[in-house]
C-alpha cells in the first residue's frame, strides 16, 4: 500500500480510500507536516517571515510546556537566526525526539496538533497557539512520537 497524504488523513493511493486519520509514529507526523508545506503565508523564499510577536508566541508556549534555557535558545535560533520555515522546524522537532531533541516532547505535540489543526497555514498556527488554552484542551495528549508501528 503506497501512503500519500490527503485532507490530514493517510490514504490509500490505488483505492482512495482513508487508510487511518490518527497517525501511528513520528514518521507518519513528519509526512503530515511535510504535506502541509505549501500552505505556509509566512515565508519568503526559504526562510520564514515570523516577526517577534510570532517567534515570542512560540517561545512561551515552548516555556510553557517544559521547554528548559537550552531548548528555547535552540528554538530562537532555528526561527529568528537561522528563520527556518515552521514546516521544516517541526520536521526536525519530530525526527530529533528522543535524540537530545530540538523542542521538548511535550512542547511538541502541542505545535504538532495546532499545526495540523491550523492545516499548515502559519499565520493560524500562531494565531491558534495565542487563543487555544492547551492546559484545559488537550486532545494533543494523543500524539505519539514513538518510532515504528
């Protein structure tokens, strides 16, 4: 069976047909985002066009969900410095979980869930991440990272 992504749902080329909408492992996540990639508003070439505001969003929501001094200075430096694309920020925080990771895992489902919420749409991540309580919400609790099915 051969996976494409479809309306966030894993589908079955040859039938059409959905396969599951609830993902099994970070690699079934990082195809998700990485599907979403040209939905992105905020960006310029390859780099994003997140000002202070967004970035600082991030950043305390990162705070917020566990994130220590070294995982927010790497934070701040892959959105504000290096400005990768929030796609490509996620797909690393996804491929690096449990390997010294980039965003702590909690931090990172909760960007994971808004982000497919948001549809990969950048400026609605940042938006759902400013007006959706994650502490009271927290249908994210359901992502796994774990690797292989």
């Amino acid at each position: 069976m051969t996976k494409r992504i479809d309306d966030l749902h894993i589908v079955d080329e040859k039938s059409g047909k959905v396969v599951t909408d609830k993902f099994n492992d970070r690699h079934d996540y990082w195809e998700v985002i990485m599907g979403l990639k040209n939905k992105d508003d905020m960006h310029k070439g390859v780099a994003n066009t997140l000002d202070d505001d967004d970035i600082n969003t991030i950043i305390a929501t990162a705070e917020c969900f566990g994130a220590e001094d070294r995982e927010l200075s790497q934070i701040y430096f892959d959105l504000k410095v290096a400005r990768y694309r929030v796609f490509d920020w996620l797909a690393m925080g996804i491929m690096s979980v449990g390997d010294n990771g980039r965003i702590p895992e909690q931090a990172l489902k909760v960007f994971t869930h808004s982000f497919i919420k948001s549809v990969g749409i950048v400026s609605s991540f940042i938006q759902d991440l400013r007006e959706t309580d994650y502490d009271v919400i927290r249908t994210w609790e359901d992502i796994s990272f774990k690797e292989g099915k």
